[in-house]
C-alpha cells in the first residue's frame, strides 16, 4: 500500500484523479492533497473519508511519499519535481514542463510501456490531444507504416481546466481571448514565430517523441470549440503500403484502448456525448482518402480530462506498479 500526493487537486484534472484512484482501488495506505492557499481546508471525499486539501509549500517536500501526482501546471510541477526526483519519489506529471527532455519518458501505457524505464523517478503524461491521437495511430504504425500525418483538433473548453468550462457557462471572456459559447477560436495555447501555436508544436513534436520517429511528417490546427468534455480530432494518415479497409477497422477494434464506431448508414459515429466519462478512445468515419495514394481518414474522439489527463495517468503508475517499480 502506498502513500501518495496529489498536486492540483481541486482543479479539474486533479479531482478526476482522486475519484479514478478510487474508481480502480488503486492501493492506497494514505493519500495526501495539495492546491493553492485558496483551496486549503476544502473537503474532498475519498474512499469513505473526508481528505482536507493541504496548502502547497516546502513543509509538503517532508512527506515520505511514494507517489505524487502532478496536475497544477508547469511553475508548479519545475519548482517541486526536481526535489523530489532527489529525495527518489515517484512523480507522474500531466504539464508540460518535461515532455519533450531526452532523460524523461512521455508515456502512454498502450503505445510505448517500453519508455517507463527511461526515467525512473520522472514520468510526464502526454498532452490530451496527443494521447488520443497516438493510441488510433500506433496499430496503424506498426502494422503499415506512416509516412505524413495531418491533425485537426475541436477541443473541449475543460482542455483549458475550470476557466474554460467558466467562460462557456457565463458566455463573457474572462480566460479565452473571445467568447467560446456560439463560437470556434483558432487559437490553443500562445502562438509561436512560426506561425503555430504551441498547442500544434506540442501534437507534432510529442507524437514524433512517442512514436520514435523524427522523420514522420505532421501538420496540426488545433481549435477551440464550445463543448464542455470531450476532444474530437480529424486525422488525416498517409501510410506506407496500401490497405483494405476492413483490415483497417480490425486493426484498430484489436487494439488494446481503441473502440471503433464507424456505421454512418445507421448515423453511427464517436461524439463527445458518448465519450465523456469513458477511458477508450473512439474512432469513427473510416474512409480512404482518394486524394493521394495509401491516404486514410479518421475521427477521433476522447475524453480529455480522463484519458488525455487523469485516467492515462493513473494507467502510468499501474503500470509501474506491475513492473515492481513503485
Ligand atoms: N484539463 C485537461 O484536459 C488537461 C489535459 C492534460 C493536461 N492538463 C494539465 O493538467 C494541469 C492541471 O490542469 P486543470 O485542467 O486541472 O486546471 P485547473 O482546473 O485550472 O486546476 C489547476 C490546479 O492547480 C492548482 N494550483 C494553481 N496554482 C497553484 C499554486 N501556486 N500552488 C498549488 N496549487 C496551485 C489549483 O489550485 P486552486 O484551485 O487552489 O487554485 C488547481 O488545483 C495543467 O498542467 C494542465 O496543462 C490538463
């Protein structure tokens, strides 16, 4: 059994942690919460019992923990991890502060187990679009080959935590540059010099991570759209060899985490609606692309607070857990 933190726990990742440890009886002998001075005192229920939100400081360093949960951005997970990767403890971070640094894995357990071993104390969870986009990409990857990937993302507004879904219920633009609600904003994270946002630098460079592959080829537009959970991504694959297209479906249907729903004659397609408090990642309107050789379209949908954050988390540290590595 074991003792474990989790940071953050008040927002909207970290309060999907602490009810998915309980949902899978993760084992634990104590489990400790942490947010900002704001959220001290506040209540949380866990297995039964009343947890009472700790504040955020030094003193939390003098925990002997064996796990801790990183999920109140990147300040947060830059300042803390790097003191308790010295002190040996176990920390699994979903801000992007480590993800693309070469000494630490970026994990998601169906895709690439294999980088658990990369860094023992440190493991970074993947950005949510990305998750979701590697799990439908991999089978395919092994099985044909991938030569350009073209991503399309229209992510949910709790993508952006708690101000996000605030900014949709009251309509004003309190944390989005405009108003979400009756709206779609082109624009996720800050914009870079070359014209990208980091949120597509982020899907580009962390699939290549994932997938070991510099050589693939990827575009991304990620946008903004006003549904509440929930990330729906066009893909857009150009193998490498040619394909039938109901081998493509077993495919994916085989693999571990993937749930195709793909029977457009009966309307029969993944939705947001559908996926919001799943951990499978739904992949419909598989289609060739007669536009170029060995081209290949699908829709992807997930949902990004469980599997693009918590669930795939939690999924990380069971995985540890089996290796005897925790
Ligand atoms: N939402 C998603 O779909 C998603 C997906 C993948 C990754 N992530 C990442 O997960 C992290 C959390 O995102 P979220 O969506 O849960 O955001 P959120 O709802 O805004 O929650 C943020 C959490 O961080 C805490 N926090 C902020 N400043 C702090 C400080 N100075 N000291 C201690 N705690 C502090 C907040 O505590 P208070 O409530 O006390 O302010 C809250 O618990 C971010 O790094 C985000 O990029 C989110």
């Amino acid at each position: 059994m074991l003792k474990v933190g989790v940071v953050g726990a008040s927002g909207l990742v970290g309060r999907n942690i602490i009810s998915i440890l309980e949902e899978k009886k993760f084992p634990i002998k104590e489990l400790k919460l942490f947010a900002s001075s704001k959220s001290k005192g506040k209540e949380i229920y866990f297995n039964n019992d009343i947890i009472y939100i700790e504040e955020l400081n030094e003193t939390f360093l003098e925990t002997d923990f064996d796990l801790v949960f990183f999920a109140a951005g990147s300040n947060i997970s830059e300042k803390y991890i790097p003191e308790l990767m010295k002190r040996g403890v176990i920390s699994i971070d979903n801000s992007s502060f480590f993800r693309m640094r070469e000494d630490v894995g970026l994990v998601v357990p169906e895709v690439n187990p294999e980088d658990l071993n990369i860094n023992k104390t440190l493991i970074a969870n993947p950005n949510c679009s990305t998750i979701q986009s590697v799990v439908a990409l991999k089978p395919l990857y092994d099985k044909y080959g991938i030569r350009r990937i073209i991503y399309s993302t229209y992510q949910a507004v709790s993508g952006s935590g708690q101000k996000g879904l605030n900014d949709l219920d009251t309509g004003r633009s309190d944390f989005y540059p405009f108003q979400i609600k009756g709206n779609v904003i082109p624009h996720i994270d800050s914009f870079l010099d070359n014209g990208y946002s980091k949120e597509e630098m982020k899907m580009i460079n962390e699939t290549k991570k994932i997938l070991h592959d510099d050589d693939l080829k990827i575009t991304a537009t990620t946008v903004r759209v006003p549904v509440r959970v929930g990330h729906s991504i066009s893909i857009n694959v150009e193998l490498k060899s040619d394909f039938d297209l109901d081998d493509i479906r077993e495919t994916l249907s085989q693999f571990n985490g993937i749930v195709v729903v793909d029977d457009v004659k009966n309307n029969k397609y993944p939705m947001p609606i559908h996926a919001e408090g799943r951990d499978e990642v739904f992949i419909g309107r598989i289609r060739r692309d007669y536009s170029t050789e060995n081209a290949l379209n699908l829709w992807v949908v997930a949902d990004n607070v469980r599997k693009g954050a918590a669930t795939n988390a939690i999924q990380i540290a069971e995985e540890l857990l089996k290796k005897g590595a925790i």
